[in-house]
DNA sequence: GTCTATATACCGATAGAC
DNA sequence: GTCTATCGGTATATAGAC
C-alpha cells in the first residue's frame, strides 16, 4: 500500500479511537513507521489529513452502501442493514462510540473549518435512507423517517459507549425492527 | 461570588462550549480575570477543575430533577420535563450538543481516569427516568425504558448539533409524547 | 521519499515575591 | 490570595542533508 494511503488509514483509526485533536503528528507516524519530518512531503497541514480521512470515509461508506443494496433485497431490509451497525460494530461503538456522529461533535467544539466535510458523512447516510424510504412509499414523509433513523442510531451509539450495555442495544434494534415493519409493504 | 466558584461556572461552561482537551487553563484563568499562576492555589490539576464541575453538574442536576417533581404533579409529565429538554436548551444544544454525552464521549476517547465521575451524571437522571416509570406501574420493564428515553435524547441532541433543524427537534418529541402517552394511567 | 535537526508556540505545572 | 517568572514537555510546522 502506498504510503500516503497508510497515512490516511493510521489516521481514520486514530481519530476515531483517541479523537482529531487529540491525536499527533507523532502519533499517525508512529502508527506508520514513518518520522514526524517525513509528514510533510505527503500532507501539508493537518487539516489536510482530516480532509483525506473524510474523503476516504466517504468513499467507505460509498462502497458500503452499494453492497448492501446488491445484498438486501427490499428497501426496508436495507434499512434494517443500516439500523443493525450498532451491533454488527457493537465493539467498536463500546469503545470508541459512532465514527460519524463523535467526529461531528468533536469538530463542532473546535469550531473547525472541517465540520461542514464531515457532514457530508450524515448527508449520505440521510439522503441514502430517505431514498429507501421513498421506495417504500414514504416519499412524503421520506427525510422525516430518515431523520428518525438517523438520531436512533446516534442515541444508541452514545448510550452505548456510557454503558457498554450490549443488552440494551438489541433491546434498541427491535424497537427499531418493529417500528419498520408498520412502513413495510 | 467565590474565585473558586467562579472557576468551576467558568469551566463548566468552557468544557462545554469548546470540550475539555481543548480548554487551556489560560482560557479559564481570561474568563474568570485571574492569572495562571494563580490557579493553582485554588485547584491543583486540571482533573481536580474537571472533578468539581462534575460534582457542581451533579448538584444542579439534583436541584433541577426536584423541581420538575414539584412543578409536574404526573410521572408522566416528569418525563416529558425530561424530554423536552431538548427543546427548552435548544439553542446551546445545537450550537454545542448534550453537555453530558458530549463530555462522555470525550472522555471515553481520551481513555481519561474521570469518566466514570463522569458517567455518573447520565446514572442520575437514568435512576430518576426509572423512578417515574415504576411510578407509571412498569416497574417490570422501567430501566430499559429509562434507557430508550435517554438514547432519545441523545440522538436528537447529536443530530440538531449536526444539521441545526428545529423542526427535527420539535417533530421528535411529539413522536417521544406519543410514544409515552401509551404508559400513562 | 525519507531522514535529522530545529523553529516557534502553547501546554500543564511549579517557585517564590508580595 | 494574587502575582510574575519559569520549567519541562509536546504540539504543529519547517529546513536542509541524503
């Protein structure tokens, strides 16, 4: 892989374990196994690593969002894909909590420059949703449910990085499972 | 005003508005008009800062779960307080998110020894949820619907942080008031 | 493309005068 | 109880050798 590639790799994980300003120049070239000094020949700033992560979130989510359109077959079980990351990341949500929703949080602290790129990450997830909704007949009402979804998934991520409480996010998805199929047709 | 007390509001505040890691003692010592040196006098680590404004939130938080019970004479009613809250605080929620999961998730990511202080505030108003529904004679099933209602909240409070949408905000917490309609006596 | 060395700034924390 | 001065560490970022 190529260097800068495992650059932005080192840096998505650590940003989403130990969060943006917290992790160091130091830290994504250790990751590496490169020098602090080495950095700059790849990335001018870094902003521009955040940018590079974000793309690459982007991208990620991209494929991922295509794959289980191929996989499940009515919108409703894509849906369901979606609302069952909290426990297919159930580890990582433990731990680290959602990747989208805590880079969100985090930036709009700092009242980074980046906060509007890392939106784009909830875009996608909304607009794809609101998409599957509208296949289900929901088209008035489509971004509504997305949204709904949306802020299911977030609560959860959060509770379940306070509580670390795997019984209570399969409680969490069921609620959800029932609540879809009264949309199901 | 206490310098102490002063210290610990103007934290309060900090941390929140712009995150623990990034508020500098020299961002407390300038809101307050103190110098740094100073500062420790009064607290001798930053985690020391960090104790007392969970203690001061913890204090609060009591204070105002006492007047919800005497202001809402319904368990019902008492939980919508709870819910609304997302309402009432809306400004500084989208500006800034929830100050309790916000502060969670930060701590959580920095691995730091006072999450579980922390963590205490989310119990708080977990063990007052509770309380309300045994009241609303679901005492069989009260915890978990404590949680579903904090995961509420939590995941209105990262998404209206996220897209700053009031009309999101104000549509799930009718969809929250009918849900609890359905517990109530 | 990768390295070492370094510049500059800020961090949390301390010492000591008043 | 408040101040100034400062320590040691680390941060982002740069310069220049190889």
């Amino acid at each position: 892989m190529a260097t800068r590639e495992q650059i932005v790799a080192a840096a998505d994980r650590l940003f989403y374990h130990h969060g943006y300003e917290h992790t160091s120049f130091a830290d994504i070239a250790g990751a590496v196994g490169l020098s602090r000094g080495n950095f700059y020949y790849h990335f001018k700033s870094k902003d521009a690593i955040l940018d590079a992560v974000i793309e690459a979130r982007l991208d990620n989510t991209r494929q991922m969002l295509e794959q289980w359109e191929s996989e499940a077959p009515t919108p409703a079980g894509r849906v369901m894909r979606y609302v069952e990351i909290v426990l297919t990341n159930r580890a990582d949500i433990q731990d680290y909590g959602c990747p989208v929703g805590t880079l969100t949080t985090e930036l709009a602290k700092l009242e980074h420059a980046m906060l509007g790129q890392a939106g784009r990450l909830f875009t996608l997830f909304r607009g794809w949703l609101r998409e599957q909704f509208v296949l289900l007949g929901q088209a008035a009402q489509a971004d509504e449910l997305a949204m709904h979804v949306l802020a299911f998934s977030q609560g959860v991520a959060v509770m379940a990085n306070a509580f670390r409480d795997e019984a209570f996010i399969r409680r969490e998805v069921d609620r959800m499972r029932e609540w879809l199929s009264t949309y199901e047709k």
